[in-house]
C-alpha cells in the first residue's frame, strides 16, 4: 500500500459511521446466540436482532453468527471485539 494511502498512526481506513459485519463462530449451542446478541446490544443497541444471521457448520457442530453493526468509532470496534473474544463459547470473532 503507498505511504499516502496508510492511515495516520492508531488511525483507521474506515470511515465513520458505517455498516460493519462481525462474524462470530462458536459450538452449535442455541446460548451463543443469545450471548452474542448481548453482547453486540451492549455496545451497538441500535441493533436489529432479527438481522441476526446464523449458519451451522456441514456437521452440525459450530455455529456461525453474523451481526452487520451500525460502527460509530473504531473505539467501539474495539471494545465489542474485546468482549465477544474474551465471552467463553466463543471461538472466533471476524
């Protein structure tokens, strides 16, 4: 990427507000959704659980969550990422 391209120092490419998929990946359990969605209302609460999406692996075995949040700062970002990594039935966060 060209220097004049980069984002200032601690900056971001991303220009805010903006719709930011999370994806989330965790055991087939019908908890993590719940989790997750309580997680994501905690620092997005404008968001619509019923856009939720949900896919179970071929196996039967994990869950993927995808919540397309409204991001208002990368700070928020941070701290959702943060959250959802360090919850216990989460695997992944994307």
């Amino acid at each position: 990427m060209p220097q004049s391209e980069l984002p200032p120092a601690g900056g971001t490419l991303l220009e805010f507000p903006c719709a930011f998929p999370i994806k989330v990946m965790g055991p087939a359990d019908p908890a993590l959704a719940q989790a997750v969605l309580e997680v994501v209302l905690r620092h997005a609460p404008d968001f619509a659980a019923a856009t939720m999406e949900m896919r179970t692996s071929s196996g039967g075995k994990y869950l993927s969550l995808t919540c397309t949040i409204n991001a208002t700062s990368q700070a928020q970002l941070d701290a959702l990422y943060r959250e959802l990594s360090a919850h216990p039935m989460v695997k992944v966060v994307l």
